[in-house]
C-alpha cells in the first residue's frame, strides 16, 4: 500500500483567535534550520517506500520560501519512491500568494493548493485574527489560475464571530461565482471544506466565550442553531452547483477529492516530518514533540523527536474504523469489519455493535443499506452524538 506523506510547518504571521493548533509567530530567521532539520529527518527514515501523496500543512506553509519547499520535496524524491503523478498539496494563506512563488511551487511539483479563505466578509476575517481580505482572496487565485493550477481547495469556517445568514451566504455566493460588480473572477474551486467553528479551551476564542467574556468578539459569535443553519445551507448550495459531498467538511467536483485526506478515514498508512507531526503505519501511531525548536534541536543532536508513541490495540482500531470510517458519506461496510476483528476476541462488542446501530437506524440517525451503513444525509450535524451513542 502506498503511503502519504505529512510535512507540519508550525509558522504563521499571526494566531487566528479561534485556532487550536500548536503553531507559532516565530521570527522568519528560524525557518532555515527548521527545514533542515525536516530534511534531515526524512534521510533519516524508512527509504525506498511507495508514496503517492505529500501534503505541506500547519501552521501556513506558504511562509516559507518556495526554495525551502523545493528542498524539502527533493530530500523526499531522494528518499522514497514517489508515483508518476502525486498529488502535492500546500496550504497557504491568500495574503502570502504572489505570481512568482505560484510559479515556483508549480515548478517544483505542487499541484494543490489548499486556500485558507474562511471568509469573504472583511468584518468577520478582522475579528478572527485574519490578516487577508476579501480582495486578497480573489488575487491570489487569480495568481494561482494563471500559473496554471488546476486544483484548489477553499475552506469556509461557520460560525465566525459577527457571521450573519446574508453574510454567510454572500461568502457562498463569492465560492460558487454567483456574484456581478467588482469581482475579478469567478473562483468555483475544485474543493471546499465547510468547517464548524469549534469553541473550547484550546483557543483564546473558545477560553473567552466559555468564560462568558467579549473578548476576540467572543460574544459575537452565533450560536448554535445558526452555525447549523449555515451548514445546512452549504449542503444544499454546493449539491445544487454540482460538489459531491464525499465527507462531512468536504466537498469536490468529480475526480478531485482530498486523496490525501482519504488516508486518514481510511487508515491508511502515513508519515508525518516536522514539529507535531503524527505517523500511522497501521499498526501504532507516534508524534513528534510539538515545540519546533525543540523539535529541531533533537533532529541535530541526533536524538529521535518523537515523544508519543503506542500501538492500536484491536479494539482501538474498530473504533477508529467507525468514527474515521462514518465521516465519509458512503459509510462503512460492516460485514468488511466484522470479518476483520471477529477472530480478535471482540465478538461481543461487534454484536453491540449491530445493536446499536439498529437503534440508531430506527431513530433516524443512520441508514443501513445491506451491508453498508451510515450517516443519515440530514443528520451530519450531530455525527458525534452519533459516534459516542455506537462507541461509549
């Protein structure tokens, strides 16, 4: 099986309020001994495996110098087998994006752009911390089209503070194309993410509405019923403009799924270089310590940074077949999983299992077509509610 490679570069210009990642706003001369410490890690590992992905994330990758990423790519070319035709994905900021850096990732085998949009409403990118605008949005795919790329994603968030329903469907309409007046061009991305805001202790946003303050506009977010509503509305918006919905957050026109991301609901295996990053070789998992200079310093001593590590017990990984599995709209196929871990000792909690989800299926949360089972189109909203009913 073909593996995807994760690259983590935990730098960006700025934390965005609602953020929970473990990135940073670090001065730019750090980011030359961080790539070679990357490089240096990927020589350092598995040689002569197949991949057929590799994806840039963080943080905002498109920070680094388009040479970086170059060198990045080629100590990979030089340590694995990559297939004719990868798919090489770079998360960037719209506010990064120049001409001559699209150029230069086009030229050194980036074909996938993930764009960090989150917006079109200049009130509510202000308030979550973005530095871009609107008009950075259609500029930098403007940029990106006359390079050449083919591919982009665009992500939108729901429930951003001072997001409206006329404000969330004005973003819709900027996606989709469906605007007259001062737009440059119709941007109808290959890709969209829709993603729910999450509000918890993880970022300054989230510790400021729990604690019922204004901060960050904490109060100004919408609430629940509404980030709902917005949702929904995208359901039906990209379904009409001819996006297949292929997993809860994401939807492409045909043939451009994430095939990247398909590894991780899959459980397919993937490794991942940088600060932070996770592997999964289907089998165990392990991480890489989170602080990028300690991470580096590690790298240059010599020293493993790897600080997490443990192996999938049987009953973790059916699990994981359920809650990575059911994100897709097409489901799981439960006779596949129950021939796989019947002889594991876990025949009681299969049969729970099937228990339970005709529960689910009686009251509306799940469909069950043969073998095959899941999410209930109209009920994507409360997919944990979902998960924990099968899994707790």
């Amino acid at each position: 099986m073909t593996l995807g490679i994760y690259i983590q570069v935990p730098f960006c210009q700025t934390k965005c309020t609602y953020c929970n990642f473990h990135t940073g706003v670090v001065s730019r001369d750090r980011y030359d001994a961080y790539v070679t410490a990357v490089c240096r890690e990927i020589r350092d590992g598995a040689a002569d495996q197949v991949v057929d992905t590799v994806y840039f994330g963080g943080g905002t990758p498109s920070l680094l110098e388009p040479a970086a990423l170059s060198g990045i790519l080629e100590a990979l070319r030089s340590t694995f087998q990559i297939v004719a035709n990868p798919e090489i994905t770079l998360e960037a900021d719209p506010e990064t994006i120049t001409a001559e850096k699209a150029a230069a990732w086009s030229s050194s085998g980036i074909n996938r752009i993930s764009l960090g949009a989150q917006s079109f409403n200049d009130i509510e990118l202000r308030a979550a911390g973005r530095m871009h605008r609107r008009a950075d949005i259609h500029r930098a795919v403007e940029c990106l089209r006359g390079t050449g790329f083919d591919n982009i994603s665009m992500d939108l968030i729901a429930g951003l503070a001072h997001q409206t329903r006329s404000s969330w469907d004005q973003s819709m309409d900027e996606l989709l194309g469906d605007v007259q007046g001062d737009t440059p061009m119709r941007l109808q991305p290959e890709h969209i993410s829709i993603y729910m805001l999450e509000v918890d202790e993880g970022s300054r946003l989230g510790r400021e509405a729990l604690a019922g303050g204004s901060r960050y506009s904490a109060n100004a977010t919408p609430p629940d019923d509404a980030m709902v509503e917005f949702y929904e509305a995208a359901c039906k918006r990209l379904s009409d403009a001819g996006y297949a919905h292929y997993e809860i957050s994401n939807w492409a026109l045909a043939g451009f799924e994430s095939r990247h991301n398909l590894k991780y609901w899959r459980r397919e295996p993937y490794l991942g270089f940088g600060a932070g990053a996770h592997s999964f070789d289907g089998r165990s998992r392990w991480a890489n310590a989170h602080d990028a200079a300690r991470y580096a310093a590690c790298i240059e001593q010599g020293i493993s940074p790897r600080e997490q590590m443990e192996m999938v017990t049987p009953e973790q990984a059916l699990d994981e077949e359920f809650f990575l599995g059911m994100r897709q709209l097409e489901g799981i196929d439960f006779a596949r999983i129950e021939s796989a871990y019947a002889g594991d000792g876990l025949g009681k909690k299969l049969t729970s299992l099937r228990l339970r989800i005709d529960e689910l299926r009686r009251q509306g949360l799940v469909e069950v077509d043969g073998t095959r089972v899941k999410l209930a189109p109209n009920r994507l909203t409360v997919s944990n509610e979902v998960f924990v009913a099968l899994l707790d």
